[in-house]
C-alpha cells in the first residue's frame, strides 16, 4: 500500500473512542484505521488514558444479585453475529454497514456514482465513485465533511489524496476535488450537513437525491 | 494475571476478581452518561460479558486491561443508547502469543504507571475537561472546533506510548 498522509485529527480519534462522533464518522474513522497502523497505534494510546481514567474512577455499590446473574448467564449462548472482512477496496466496517452485499450505485451523471450507506438526521455517509480523471461536482459544505479515499486518488486546492488518505473539510472550504487519471476513484465520504451540490443537481431536486 | 487466567483457562474465579475491580468502576462511568441505575447496571453486565467471550482477543503485549476494557465498555454503552452497532476496525488477522513476552508486558505496565501519574498531575479543571472528552461529554460543536484538547502534560506520555504501539504493530506485520 502507499504511504498515507493524512490522518485522523486527534480531537475525533478520542471522539471515536469515547463514542461521541456521530455514526456516519464513526464509520469512516473505523475505515481509516483498517487501513493505517499510524492511527491504530495512536487510537490504542488513547485507549490507554481511557483505561488509565477508568482505573481512577470511584467505586458505586452495584446491587446484590448481580454477579451472581451475570456468572449465571457466561454459559449461555454467544449469538451469532457476522464476521465481516475486507472485500477489494472496502475495508471490513464498510463491508459490515453494507452487510456484505456491495455497494448499490446510483449514477449521478457524468460517470459519478453514488451508494448511500445511511442517512438520518445526525448526519450521511456515502459511496462516491469519480471516474479518473473527472472532477467530482462543485460543491460547499454546511458542516463537517470527512472523505477516505479507498481506492484511485484525487486532489484539490488542499493537496492529492492516495488510498487511505483522509480529508477533513470545514465548513469554509469551497473545493474542486479532480479524480487522478487511472481507474475510478472509490471514496467514502461523511457528512453532519446536507452537501449542496451547486452545478450537478438544481438545488430543488436534491432532497430527491440525497446528496 | 486474571484476565491471562480468563483467556487461556477460561477460569471463573480469575474473571469473578475482574469483575470485583472493574464493575464498580464501570457503573461509574456509565452513570455519568446519564444512565438511570437499572440501565446502567444493564450495561455494565453486557459489558462484562463481552469480557468473557472476547476474551481471545485481549493481547497483554499492546494494551493494559483497563485500556481493553475502557473501549469495549464504550461500545456496549453507544449500542445500547442508540440502538444500531457502533463501527469498528478490521481486527488484526493474528493469534495473541499463547506465552507473552514478559519484557513487552512490563513495558505496558510501566507506561500506564506513568500516564496516570501524569493524569494524578493535572489540575482539577484539565482533569474534567479531560475525563469529558473520554468518557463521552464531548459535545458535537466541541468535536467540530478545531481548538484542541487540553492535553497538556499527558501529552508527551500518549506520545511515548504511540512510539512503542507503533513498533509493535510493525512488528506483528512483518512476522
Ligand atoms: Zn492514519
């Protein structure tokens, strides 16, 4: 794999350890970290200062029976819950919130593809696919738009983003993000905020579409 | 080491020593989520559960107990509160050495002595902002804000920790 770049900002890797970031980041956040040992190792330390905190915090009376029920019940059976494990470009949490059955894509026009994974009012997380070469639609943010490029790569005003680079985008940032020529460029990509598309899709059409 | 005693033996005294230690402390933390009692009971008995039969998964090489345990206690909190399962990362695709290396498991102990010390150092106002931040008090205009943490002296220990995770994830992908 090449060299990634860009990572996770610290603030929402302890967001995603503390399990505070909505779902639709939670899911790229996971993503990244399957693919970058980088950030794996640094979510792990903030585990460790989690633990540390745990360790110090103070003890409160639980009811009588309760370790009684809970040795009662280490015998019982372990439901079954799908293992779910990478599949091509699409790491193993991408997988599990397509519960293993690939993407279904939608086409945008102009070869865009999109696959929504979820939507809801915390915020949607999305497969975009970008033929190389293309420009992905002009759009500006009405929040916090994370996108993890999972294959092909793409670059902005910001820099070139490779596989498993992640690009973090703020509500200021108004950008035009080009696929690199060579094969589709496969992102996943969330957001807190309806994204507005501004040359693609007239503005009324958008809650049709869900972009 | 009971939760070694767990993973390899499946031994119930050993996890009932855990669970001594940890629930009380668990139901604290999930109190502070706003849990009523009951719930928090609820979530502290799914958690320890997942203790048990996750337990082939705890690797005392990278990770104290309580660092296992924090994160897996986050989990069951956000999937019971919301309802859906949280996502999580690929898992490493390697077995857990049967005979850790006693070296590398002092090392985790020794820095975790040191990062609560360093904890113990804080001023009761960082110490709020940081238990907040981890243990889920973190509001969303907060986790947008590009301002930081005030991390503050624990920082340099994180740091260190990273270093000696890092190796050891390499070292796992070149085996
Ligand atoms: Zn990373």
């Amino acid at each position: 794999m090449t060299q990634i770049v860009h990572h996770v900002p610290e603030r929402l890797l302890v967001a995603y350890a503390a399990g505070t970031l909505p779902q639709a980041f939670s899911l790229v956040v996971a993503a990244h970290v399957s693919m970058c040992d980088e950030c794996r190792a640094a979510l792990e330390a903030h585990q460790a200062v989690g633990g540390a905190l745990l360790e110090d915090e103070p003890l409160i009376n639980l009811s009588g029976d309760m370790k009684a029920d809970l040795m009662a019940r280490l015998d019982d059976a372990v439901p079954d819950e799908p293992v779910y494990r990478r599949d091509g470009p699409f790491p193993a949490p991408v997988v599990a919130a397509m519960k293993g059955r690939g993407p279904r894509w939608t086409k945008l026009g102009g070869g865009v593809k999109q696959s929504i994974l979820s939507a809801d009012a915390t915020g949607s997380v999305r497969l975009l696919s970008i033929p190389g070469g293309q420009a992905v639609p002009d759009h500006t943010h009405g929040g916090l738009e994370l996108t993890l490029v999972l294959q092909g790569a793409f670059a902005d005003e910001t820099g070139r983003f490779g596989a498993g680079d992640l690009e973090v985008a703020n509500d200021d940032l108004e950008h035009k993000p080009i696929a690199e020529p060579g094969p589709d460029c496969i992102c996943l990509a969330a957001t807190d905020a309806p994204l507005r598309f501004r040359a693609l899709v007239p503005r009324l059409l958008q809650p049709l579409f869900r972009i | 080491m009971w939760m070694l005693a767990v993973r390899d033996n499946r031994d119930r005294v050993a996890f009932g020593r855990l669970f001594d230690h940890f629930a009380p402390r668990l139901k604290a933390v999930v109190l502070r989520s706003g849990s009523g009692d009951g719930q928090a009971e609820e979530i502290v008995q799914e958690v320890m559960l997942t203790v048990w039969r996750k337990a082939a998964q705890f690797d005392p090489e990278r990770a104290q107990v309580s660092s296992w345990i924090y994160q897996i206690a986050r989990n069951r909190q956000i999937d019971v509160l919301r309802k859906e399962n949280r996502p999580v990362p690929e898992e490493l695709g390697y077995e857990a050495e049967a005979e850790p290396d006693a070296s590398r498991v002092v090392a985790v102990e020794q820095e975790s002595g040191k990062l609560r010390a360093a904890l113990g150092a804080l001023t009761p106002e960082q110490r709020m902002v940081i238990e907040k931040a981890y243990f889920g008090e973190m509001t969303h205009q907060d986790i947008r804000d590009d301002t930081g943490l005030p991390l503050g002296t624990i920082k340099s220990r994180i740091r260190l920790g990273l270093e000696r995770l890092r190796h050891e994830l390499k070292g796992l992908r070149d085996e």
